[in-house]
C-alpha cells in the first residue's frame, strides 16, 4: 500500500451482490446472506487494521420488507444470530456498535439485542461501526422534518446542523466514500443527505467476494481524487 494513501474518515458500503453470488456457486440465495455477514465481519478488521474511525453498513432498506416471507424471516434471524455470536468478537475489536433506520419494526428481542449492544460497546476505543436497518433515505429526512416540526424552532435556526442532528445517524460524519458492490449503479436510498459529497466507487465484484485488496485499490484512486465538496 502506497505511503502516499488517503485514510478516509467515515466510510459507506452497500453490500449487494449476495443472492446473485449464492446462485452462481449452485447454492440456496440464502446461503448468500450468510457468506456476506463473514465478509462484513472481515471488512470491520480491515477498516480497523487501516485506521478508519467510522465505517456504515446498508444492512436491511425500507424496500426489504417486499421480499418473500421467507427470505425476510431468513435475514432478520440471521441479523439477530449474527448480533448474538460475534458480539464478542465486535467488543474484542473495540467497536462501538450504532443502529440506524426505523427499529421500531423488529421484534423487541432484536431491539433489546441492538439496544443492549449499543451501550456495552459505548466505551470502546472504535471504530464506530453502523449498521442501517430498516433505513431508507427519504424515510430517514420526513422523519427528522417531523421531529422538528414538534419542536417548533424559529425558521432562522433551522440550519444544516439543526437538520443534521435530527436524522438517524446522529453524530455519525458525513462518509469520505460510498462503496457499492455488484455492479448495480446506484444508490438506491442510501445517505441521500449525508452522502451529497461522497465519492462514489461501484465496483462489480460482488460482495462475499470483496476483499482488503480491491478496498485498498479503492483508496488509492479516492487518494488522487481532488474533493472540491462543490467549490
């Protein structure tokens, strides 16, 4: 890796590519869901091996919900299952563990899980690692215009900070880098306002098979990239 790289500060990954992965190999799709939490879990040591403070999963979309009963059933076990098992590990790394989206949704055993997760986890060195779960951006903004219109601010301080502070990802930075899997060119919902000035990188590797290589070439190119963020 060049001594010359860019550490990105907040990184974003859209994982895609599970299904059609799992369908390639002559396997079940959901045995794809499976092989993209193993490499998920490999990505948070790379980001941690390369000093990356904060990285953000696009872990389950608004629009999941439309699969077929059983794939849904499918994931949300395996969210919990995947929670459950390598919450140890998550600690041992020094993650400190956000949820994003409308939790609201899932069963009280998994919100209790996220919830109890969140706080052991609170006091850890990092990286901050998100996972958004039943997020969707346009969802994400109508729900912060709705907590502040009970807030009833003055139009003057609504700012972009104000604004900011009510969407779901909290203090969470706005992400250096966007990273899409699979091929598929778009961001389908995905940090509509965080991301305004993101780099985008769509790669058509899909995502049990993203590796430390192919994210390091990824960094290379955002190094010789010139981030303006509109100037």
């Amino acid at each position: 890796m060049s001594e010359e790289i860019k550490i990105p500060n907040c990184v974003g990954v859209i994982m895609d590519g599970n299904r059609r992965w799992a369908k390639s190999k002559g396997m079940l799709a959901l045995k794809g869901h499976h092989a993209g939490g193993e490499t998920l879990k490999k990505f948070i040591k790379d980001i941690k091996d390369l000093g990356i403070k904060h990285v953000i999963f696009y872990t389950f979309s608004t629009e999941n919900w439309n699969r077929s009963e059983e794939e849904v059933s499918y994931l949300l076990n395996l969210i919990g299952e995947f929670l459950k098992k390598e919450f140890d590990y998550f600690n041992k790394e020094g993650g400190v563990l956000h949820y994003v989206g409308d939790l609201s949704r899932f069963s009280p055993e998994l919100q209790k899980m996220m919830s109890d997760s969140t706080e052991k986890t609170a006091n850890n060195s990092g990286p901050h690692v998100y996972f958004a779960l039943n997020y969707g951006g346009r969802q994400e903004i109508l729900s912060a215009v709705r907590k502040i219109i009970k807030e009833n601010p003055k139009v003057e301080d609504i700012t972009e900070d104000y604004f900011s502070s009510h969407l779901q990802t909290g203090e969470m930075p706005d992400p250096d880098i966007i990273i899409r899997t699979s091929g598929e060119m778009r961001l389908s919902g995905f940090l509509p306002w965080q991301g305004v000035y993101s780099e985008l990188f769509f790669t058509k590797t899909l995502w049990p098979d993203f590796s430390k290589e192919e994210f390091i070439k990824i960094l290379e190119e955002y190094s010789l990239r010139e981030r303006r963020n509109g100037k």
